[in-house]
C-alpha cells in the first residue's frame, strides 16, 4: 500500500514565503552578503563554517549558489524565529549527518522501490521544514550550475543540507 506523504496548509503557505526569499537572496548586493554572513557568524558559526568548507571542494560559481541555498535556509528560520539560541556544534551535526547518511545507504541496499519510497516517507514525514528542501531540491534541478555539479559532492551537499535542516528543528 503505497503512502502519501501529507502536507498541511502551512506548508503550501511557505511556498509563497520561500519564492519572497528566494528573489529577495538571488537579488541581493555584497553587502546583503556581508551582513547576513556576520549575523550567521555570531549566531551559528558551525553553520558559516561548514559552508566556507566546500571552498576547495567546488567551483566558485557553485559556492556562490550553494552560499544562496544557505542564506535561504538561514533566512527561512530567522523569519519563523527558529534559529537556535544554542549553537549547533560538529559533534551534534555529525551525529544527524551520520542518521541520514545510514538511512540512505540502507535504502542503496537490497530493498525493492516501494520499499525505500516507504523509509523516505517516514523520514520526510516528521520534517517540519519540508517546503524550504523542497526548495532546495528544485534549485538543485533547475540551475544549470547546480545540475552539473558532480554527484557526489551534490550528495554530500544536499545531505549537509537535510542535515542543517534537522538541526535548526530540534536545537
């Protein structure tokens, strides 16, 4: 019996929020950049941190999308009043990052497609930010610079990605 995964009416509400963000990010000056990177810098510094890590593993046009991708999620949360007073550390966000990434290795293992449809399910289910990655996943299928990335630096991207997600939820 195959699931559905269900969407409130506030997650169809978020879709306006986002695109607002969306424009407002793709828009933005270096200033824009500079401000929002200092206020991340004195909230969330293992947030700025790990995205000043793919500095060598990318081009600087795909940083500079995967930089507005974090700016959204950043945005995203500052507009809900989600982001955490207590930091998010490595330790802690390693610990997501390693959940997620055991789920999708399980699911690359022997299950048939209803099957790994049903794990995705549940895991996306208690998400309560399933708007902003749905975002996030549309960038990834519609910029030009985002479709060409290598796989598996866009694996370790998106992963990195949930697993910030997560963690701005549960902190």
């Amino acid at each position: 019996m195959k699931k559905k995964m269900t969407l409130t009416q506030t997650d169809f509400n978020e879709v306006e929020k986002l695109a607002e963000l969306i424009n407002k990010i793709d828009k933005a000056d270096i200033h824009y950049f500079d401000l929002i990177s200092d206020e991340i810098f004195s909230q969330q510094p293992f947030f700025l941190s790990s995205l000043l890590g793919f500095t060598y593993d990318v081009s600087g046009i795909e940083h500079d999308e995967i930089f507005k991708i974090y700016f959204l999620i950043w945005e995203y949360f500052k507009a809900k009043n989600k982001i955490p007073s207590k930091k998010i550390t490595e330790a802690y966000f390693e610990k997501i990052v390693q959940r997620n990434v055991a789920m999708f290795n399980y699911c690359d293992g022997d299950l048939n497609e209803e099957d790994k449809m049903e794990v995705y399910f549940y895991d996306l289910q208690n998400l309560q930010s399933k708007a902003l990655l749905t975002a996030v996943f549309f960038r990834f299928k519609n910029r030009p610079v985002l479709i060409k990335m290598d796989n598996q630096i866009k694996s370790i991207v998106l992963i990195g990605i949930k697993s910030f997600l997560e963690c701005f939820e549960k902190l």
